[in-house]
C-alpha cells in the first residue's frame, strides 16, 4: 500500500514539475499559462511523498527495502522520524519536499505581480524539480519492495509496488552514528533549507538570462530568499558541527571533512555573493561577476550532493554507491556548461560597471572581501577535489588534510576578519586616510590593548592571539559605531540610549542584520582561536578510585556502569571532575551498542564552563579499568553562539525587512 | 593638553599595545605536547579511513603516536620526524600535504587564483583622470 501511494505521489510530484515548466515557459512568452494546477500537483505529490515514508516508517512496513535496512522497530519516534532521511533514497525525498516548498513560496510571491522574470525562474526550479523527481522515480526510488531478505537484511528489491514483499520481521536498523543524538533530525532539514534555498537565486539568475534582462531585477528579487537561504546554511553547518563534536567523540566539531567541505563551499560563495549583490545594487558594480557567483554557488551544491550522495568518498554522510553518483555528476556537468553558456552568450547585455575610484573606500573592501572568500572557496575546493583527481588519473593515494586547509583557513579567515573590521567604517567611493584613522583608532587601542592582556598574563602564540584582536576589532568597531549613532540620536530626541539603539538597528536591518552576523563571525573566530589554537589534551589509563589531571581540573574515575535502552546498550565510566578540591561536574562518557548495527559508538562526555568545556571519550573499558581521552577546550561555547549570532543576524535582515517592506509598502534599499 | 600632542600620544599608545602583542606572537615556541598535536595531526592512520593518527582511536594509531612522542623527547625536528614516516610508509602518510613534485599544482593553484583575482579587482580601479 505505502509503495503504490509513494510512487503515485512520486510521479504526481514528477508530473507537476514537467508541467510547470512548460507552462512557466509559455508564460515567459507572454501567453496565458495557468500555473496554479501542476504547482499544486507539485507540491501535493512532494509533501505526500514524504508523508508516506513517514508513516511507512513509524508503522514498520518493512515490505519496503528502504524501511527493513535503515529503520527497527525498537527505534525510537525520533530516529524513525530522521530516518527518513539518514539514508540515501529518503534524502533525495526530503531534497525534493523543501525544493516544491520554495518552488510554492516563490510562486505565491510571483502570484502578486505575474512577469515573465519570476515564470522564467519558475522554469528553472521546475527543471531541477523534474531532475530529483526523475530520480526519484527511477534510480533512487525509495519505495521499492524488498523481494529478497536474509535475516533482517534485505538484499534484493523491485520498484513494482505490486511485487511480493519477502517476510522481515525486524529492520537492521539506522546507522548507530545516526541515532545517537537529537541533532540528527535537526541538522540534515536546515542544511537542506539552506542548500536547496539557493537554487532560488540561481533560478532568477538564470531567467534573467535567457530572457535577456541581466540588470539588477533579479538580484533584488532574490535578496531575502538569498539571505534566508544563507541562514538555514549557517545554522546547519554549525549544528553538524555541535553533533560531530558531541557524537563522533573525537574531540573536535571540524575537520575539513570532504563533506563538510561540500557543505562549506556553497557557504563561502553565497557568502561572497550577498556582499558583491550589496555592491551592484549600491553603485551598480560587479554585475557579470555576481552572475558567476551565483552560477558557481548552485553548481557547488550539486557538486556537494555528488560527493556526499555518491559514495566517491568514505564518510559518514556518503551512503552506498549507486547510480545516482553518474547522475548527480551528470546534472552538475549540465548545469556548468548550460548556465555558463548562457552567461556567455549574454556577456554583451551585461552592463559595463562603472569604475572603482579607490582601492580605500567601501567598495574596496567589499571587493577584499569576495577576493578572501573566493580564494578560500577554491582552497577547500582544491584540497577536496585534489585526492580524488590524482586517485583517478594515477591511481595513487594522497593525502590532503587538515594541515593543508589550516593553512590557507587561518591566514584568509583572519584576513577577513581585517576587512570585516575595516569594512563598516569605510565611506564609499573614496575613504580618506585621516577619516580611517578616526574611526578606527579607538577600536584599534581596545584590541591591542586586550592582546596586550593576554600576552602580559602568559599567552604566547601566533595565530589565536591575532585572531582575537582582530576579532574584538570588529566587535568594537561595530559596537562603537552603534553607540555613537545612538548617543547621537538620543541626544536629538531626548530619549534613553537603550530604545535609541533598538530604533537604528531596526531601522536599517540590512546594514544592521549584516553587522549581527560580522559579530558572531568574530565570536565565532574567538572560539577557534581559544578551542582549537589553545586546547590541551592527555590519554589516561585509569583505575577505579584513581585521578589524573588537566589544565587545572582534576577527574577521579569511580565506578563502570551499564544500561539497556530498547534499542541499545550502554557501557559507561562515572567521572567526578574537581577543581581546586572543589566538586565540578559528575560526567558519564560511554559506548553504545546497537542492536543489529555493527561496531559501537563511543559518546563523550562533556564538561561545559564559561572558561571552556573538559570533553572525555572513552576508548576502551574492562574491569581492569579505563583508557580515556581527556581535552580542554577554551572558549568552546563561543564556537555554538558565534554560528547561531551569524544565522540570526541573516534572519533579523529577512524578517525585519519584511516587516518595514510592510509598513511601507515599498522595498526599502539596504545600505550596507 | 593640546590637540597635537593628544594625537602623538594617541599613536605611541596604539603602537606600544601593538608591540606587546608582537611579541606574544614572536615569542610563541611550541611546547612538545603543541609539537605532538601538530604532528599528530599530519600524519595519517594508515589502517584508517583518512583521520590522522591523532584523531583516530585505533590501537595502531595510538602505538605511532607514542612513538612520535618518544621521538619528540629524544630531540628529533618535525622533519625528522615526518621523513622517519615518509619512509617506512610512502608518502601517502603525510596528511599536510608537502609541496613536492605531485602537489606543486596543490599549493600554487590558490596562489594563481589569488593573483587572477587581484590582478581582476585592480583592473576595476579608475585610471587616473578617467570620468565616470
């Protein structure tokens, strides 16, 4: 039954899109085309897709191949839930459910005012529609019946819902790193907000193309969807980041995973392109170069999905190899060749920009920044990519890891933090030197002066200790900034300085939203620097009764215990963690085993301070004792707040935007 | 006290507080538990998928690491060190990366870009005299 109604929801939602994207293109040509039926059946038959794995799921149909090998029915509501998409063909369904919710969204907001730049965009998303739809339906079906099972193994599947399903009495369950934290059901859908959103300005770009109107229409259309799209990103990445780091248990929260490079690039580009959008439509510069960022950012998306969904590289993220890698590979090759073809061919429409006049000005530092953020994009592109291109041309192994990225990440990232700073305070056109000066000699003092601290109370090491005064260099710029527009302000209006500053960041949410997320960038940045550039660690062998130490915090380990959850059993260490003699914490590490998954997986424990957190993860234990990882982490919260401040400041654009679009009824100009 | 004067005062402070902060980073020297970190970090488990020996949790990794320790107390350089691994276990080992003959191409091309864009950015700049 769940197999027939998901491949009719399927092939509805396959159906829909085709439709859509012949309508939408007989409306770009300027005839009547109702668009209102095939986004309906679109959208049904995407939403209904994933309604019906998920009650396929949560009802234990194990007929289903997708359900017996990656669910079980002592799985709990949660997990079955993500379920539906910790694996392959499900993934590919929750990709298609939030592509048609965009698709709605900028239909209803087309619905307004009907042109043929928003139908053509319509195309567009209806084209990538038909694309995951079609595999959907056919390589990456995830309603295929199981015809053939051992034990609770299914081996053999078929996509006629009318097949006779095999008897599997229990699935295999998800993957144990799967269903070990509550992350897992948040961080793959904000992920996929974020990377599908993208696709909207891709399409707009696109249409703007091929119908031969590449002015700033499209960019201004696209503003908030980019932006909201931007958060959803921001906030997926940092939450893959909090799982790896409470999950994995390796001690850490990035690792210049390919995966979460593939996640990263996108991240960068559409970073580079809010900032460049802001400049062309300030002073109408940079309009061929954001069409290539736009391009490049949706390829990198594509290119993302392909290495995580093609299994061209082992990770946790890279299901089975199957053939939706040729595919996958197959549509990015399509859409670099069709969009940067169509790019080309329209080269001459785009508008000679005008000139920069000084490299000293705000554009100049809007251009430092797409400069930074370009070459950090083709860092990690490279360094992803380059392993995979020697294996294949010369069948060699190379490595590239962590030591290759951290090399180019810090000095870029504290590089941009530089033009962060500097950035806010730049007039446009021409910044004059003396002026510069002004504005910036007093945020200078307050982050040498807290280097300054940090050196004379014994820190001695290169990058952390920049980073962070070029960290607090933004933040008192921007800090600065605020509050002598509002004493300014409060002075005229006679009021206090506290409703002053909640009246100018609201009246500008542009500027100010964009100032938001530069401070939890540099929040950000002061959590690297303190958790990654200043962490110590220590492997210890342990006893029950004994203690060792750590940076100042000692941990005794007292007893082993053990627990049984339906669908995994526990084996832990209870540790007290002292400081001074004085009680800290009592934290349990442990390793799970899962029934029917294969090896266990350890979770940390972890020790969270103001000062830093102490993470343990235990790698063997017996009745002998314990052998255990012991970090400390400076300033780790930092690393979480910083990446949800950057997402809200994106948020607070959106919707404050919005709001004021509202009062006005006119789009308001941001002048970041 | 005069404007002049506040404003020399105002530059020696931020160049005093900047001194101070120089010297923190000049004066930074690993310590052998930072050397064991990096190094740990650069050399590749070679019964893992990827991960370096410090992030791995494998016994084997675990022996290597040891033994990077004890070759970071008996005064061995980094070098020595990563040449001691190169050695035994191709140059597949090393996870940073170095720059010889295969990945030249690795750690020039973002050189070349960085240039290509900059040469692009200083392009848009206005000629001297031009009008808009």
């Amino acid at each position: 039954m769940n197999a027939f109604l998901g491949g009719v929801s399927i092939l509805a939602a396959l159906v829909g899109a085709g439709w859509l994207v012949l309508a939408g293109y007989r409306s770009t040509r300027g005839r009547e085309a109702a668009l209102d039926m095939p986004i309906k059946l679109y959208v049904g038959g995407a939403v209904m897709a994933m309604v019906v794995l998920q009650l396929a799921l949560l009802t234990d149909d194990f007929s289903l191949a997708y359900v017996a090998n990656h669910s079980r029915t002592t799985t709990p509501f949660v997990f079955k839930v993500a379920t539906a998409w910790a694996a392959l063909e499900g993934s590919i369904v929750l990709w298609g459910l939030v592509l048609a919710g965009f698709t709605y969204l900028v239909y209803r907001s087309w619905r307004r005012h009907p042109d043929s730049l928003g139908a053509g965009a319509l195309v567009v998303m209806g084209l990538v529609g038909v694309f995951f739809f079609g595999m959907m339906a056919t390589i990456a079906n995830p309603f295929e019946i199981c015809t053939s099972a051992v034990g609770s193994n299914c081996l053999a599947s078929s996509p006629a819902p009318w097949a006779e399903a095999a008897a599997v009495a229990e699935g295999r369950g998800p993957n144990p790193l799967l269903q070990n934290h509550i992350l897992m059901a948040i961080h793959p859908p904000m992920l996929y907000l974020g990377y599908v959103g993208l696709t909207v300005p891709f399409a707009f770009a696109m249409s703007a193309l091929a119908l031969a109107q590449p002015g700033i229409e499209w960019a201004k259309r696209t503003k908030s969807w980019t932006l909201a799209a931007w958060m959803f990103l921001t906030v997926g990445i940092v939450l893959g980041g909090w799982w790896s780091y409470e999950v994995l248990g390796w001690g850490g929260y990035w690792a210049w995973d390919p995966v979460e490079n593939a996640s990263f690039l996108p991240w960068l580009l559409a970073t580079a392109y809010i900032h460049s959008s802001f400049v062309q439509m300030r002073r109408g510069m940079l309009q061929a170069w954001n069409f290539v960022l736009v391009i490049s950012t949706f390829s990198l998306t594509i290119l993302g999905t392909f290495l995580t969904r093609s299994g061209a590289i082992a990770s946790v993220h890279s299901f089975t190899q199957s053939a939706v890698g040729p595919a996958l590979l197959g549509m990015l090759l399509v859409t670099v060749v069709v969009s940067f073809g169509l790019f080309a061919r329209r080269s001459h429409l785009v508008a000679q920009s005008p000139r920069l006049e000084s490299l000293s000005s705000r554009e100049g530092a809007f251009l430092a920044n797409n400069l930074l953020l370009t070459v950090f994009a083709f860092v990690v592109l490279i360094g992803t990519l380059f392993p995979l291109l020697i294996e294949a041309f010369s069948g060699d192994t190379i490595g590239v890891g962590r030591p290759f990225f951290d090399q180019f990440a810090v000095p870029l990232s504290f590089a941009l933090l530089l033009a962060m700073g500097l950035g806010p305070v730049m007039p446009y056109r021409v910044a004059r030197p003396r002026i510069v000066w002004e504005r910036v000699r007093l945020p200078l003092q307050i982050s040498l002066g807290v280097g300054a601290l940090l050196v004379i109370r014994g820190l001695r090491a290169a990058w952390p200790l920049l980073s962070v005064v070029a960290a607090v260099f933004v933040i008192s710029v921007i800090g600065l900034h605020l509050l002598r527009l509002a004493r300014r302000s409060s002075e005229k209006r006679h009021e206090r300085l506290g409703p002053s500053i909640l009246r100018i960041i609201r009246g500008d949410p542009g500027f100010w939203g964009g100032q938001i997320s530069h401070i939890g960038i540099a929040l950000l940045a002061i959590g690297i620097a303190g958790s990654a550039g200043l962490s110590t660690t220590a492997t210890v062998d342990l006893e029950p009764g004994e203690s060792a130490s750590l940076s100042g915090y000692e941990f005794a380990y007292t007893s082993p215990f053990t627990s049984q959850d339906a669908n995994r059993s526990i084996t832990g260490a209870t540790i007290e963690v002292t400081r001074h003699g004085n009680p800290v914490a009592i934290v349990r590490p442990r390793v799970n085993t899962f029934a029917g998954q294969g090896p266990a997986v350890p979770t940390p424990g972890v020790v969270s301070r103001a000062s830093g957190d102490l993470y343990f993860t235990l790698i063997a234990i017996n009745s002998a004792g314990i052998t255990m990882d012991v970090w400390w982490f400076p300033l780790q919260w930092l690393v979480w707040l910083g990446g949800l401040v950057a997402g809200f400041g994106g948020l607070w654009s959106v919707v404050m935007r919005r709001a004021a679009e509202g009062d006005k009824e006119s789009p308001a100009v941001a002048s970041a | 006290m005069p404007e002049r004067l506040r404003k020399i005062a105002s530059v020696l402070i931020t160049v005093g507080l900047a001194a101070i902060v120089a010297y923190g980073v000049i004066a930074a020297e690993p310590t052998p538990e930072e050397r064991l970190d990096d190094l740990g970090n650069r050399i590749a488990c070679p019964v893992c998928d990827g991960t370096s020996i410090a992030a791995s949790p494998s016994t084997y990794a675990r022996d290597m690491l040891a033994l990077v320790e004890d070759q970071i107390a008996a005064g061995m350089s980094d070098d020595e060190i990563l040449e001691f691994f190169e050695a035994r276990y191709t140059a597949a080992i090393r996870l940073d990366a170095p720059a010889t003959s295969g990945r030249v191409l690795l750690w020039a091309a973002p050189f070349a870009v960085a240039a290509a864009g900059l040469y692009l950015a200083l392009s848009t700049r206005r000629r001297n005299g031009e009008r808009v």
